[in-house]
C-alpha cells in the first residue's frame, strides 16, 4: 500500500465516505505529494544553476570591462 495522509483520510471517512474510496482517494492524494517533492528538489538545483551562472557572468564583465 501507498503512503498514506491520515489526516485526510479521517476527515473522508468523517464525511460519509467508504473506507475503499477514503483509502483510494488518499493514496492519488499521497502520490501528487511526492510529485510535487520532486518538483520542488529540482527548482531547487535550477536557482543554483541560475544563480552560478549570473555570478560567472559578472565575474567575466568585471574582468573584461574592469
């Protein structure tokens, strides 16, 4: 079985829904979460790489121009 969020999970279950729709509906939940995880690790790398590169360009300008 998929990760799991119990808060939501409960709160389903509080709601009237059936323990097989709580748990399906849940586990779709968990998997976005992690896609999104994913997603934030690489934006992550990306501002690194954004930011080597102004700063390498600056350092050459300076050089050039200075």
């Amino acid at each position: 079985m998929s990760t799991m969020i119990f808060e939501v999970y409960d709160a389903l279950k509080d709601a009237g829904a059936t323990e097989v729709k709580a748990k399906k509906a849940v586990e779709s939940l968990a998997n976005y979460e992690s896609r999104f995880n994913k997603v934030e690790s690489e934006l992550t790398l990306l501002k690194w790489m954004v930011g080597f590169n102004i700063g390498l360009s600056v350092v050459i300008l300076l050089k050039l121009f200075g």
